[in-house]
C-alpha cells in the first residue's frame, strides 16, 4: 500500500515540476514564468519529498525532508516576490495582453519611493506599457 503512495506522490510532484518547465518555456513575460514557476516547482519539490519521506519511513530522512518543505515553502514565494520587483523596477515590461498594471503611476524611478497612490508627476514614473517597437516577432 505505502508503494502505490509512494508512485503517486512522486509521479506527481514530477509532473508539477514538468508542468513548471513547460510553463516557464511557454509563458509571455517574466512576471507570468515568475508565478507559474514558483507555485508549480514548489508544489512539485514538496510532493517529492513527502514521496522521499514515505520511502525512507525513517525519522531522520522525514525530519530532513519535512525542514526543507518548510525552508521551500517560506523562501520560494519570497524570492519570486523580490525578482518580480526588481524586474518592475528596472523597467522590464509588461505582455501586451496584461489587463492592469496594480503599480502603474506609483512608483517614481528618480526617487526609487513607491507610493500607495498615483502619483501626479509621470515624468519620474516608469511607463511599462508595450509599443509597437518592442514586440519581437
């Protein structure tokens, strides 16, 4: 019985981490590879572990695994968060097909400040809206 569980957990942690490759391939900007990439790899990494943990059936090898569930599960999330920061920061833009841009007007690129609302001087803000010239075909 703990085999069949074994094969399942395993199978489908690979099959997240399969499913976050893909993602990362197939995703239009960093921001969307950035979430499809950490949600689906951690979910995959953590499933394969608890499948590593069954296996061993050892308190050792469980301890192990579980900590670096945990360790995966608070820095992943953090990490994609302050990339995908960065990434706004820098001006990298955004698919053309994004519907709202949450940030759009508050943060001042002279400054570095982010605001809570818009701010009234788009000189200093970064525009991530997509021209025409920016698309590569």
């Amino acid at each position: 019985m703990s085999s069949i569980i074994i094969v399942i957990l395993i199978t489908l942690g690979t099959l997240f981490v399969l499913l976050s490759a893909i993602g990362l391939v197939r995703m239009p900007d960093t921001y969307m590879r950035i979430s499809v990439n950490t949600k689906a790899a951690t979910l995959g990494v953590g499933l394969i572990l608890v499948g590593t943990a069954v296996f061993f059936n050892d308190l050792s090898t469980t301890s192990r695994a579980l900590v670096i569930i945990l360790f995966v599960f608070l820095t992943a999330p953090v990490s994609a968060h302050l990339i995908g920061r960065a990434s706004y920061f820098m001006g990298v833009k955004l698919w053309k097909g994004s519907v709202m841009d949450d940030l759009r007007g508050k943060y001042q690129r002279n400054s570095h400040v982010l605001k809570s609302e818009i701010d009234d001087t788009p000189q200093n803000n970064i525009d991530h809206t997509r021209n025409e010239d920016d698309i590569v075909k």
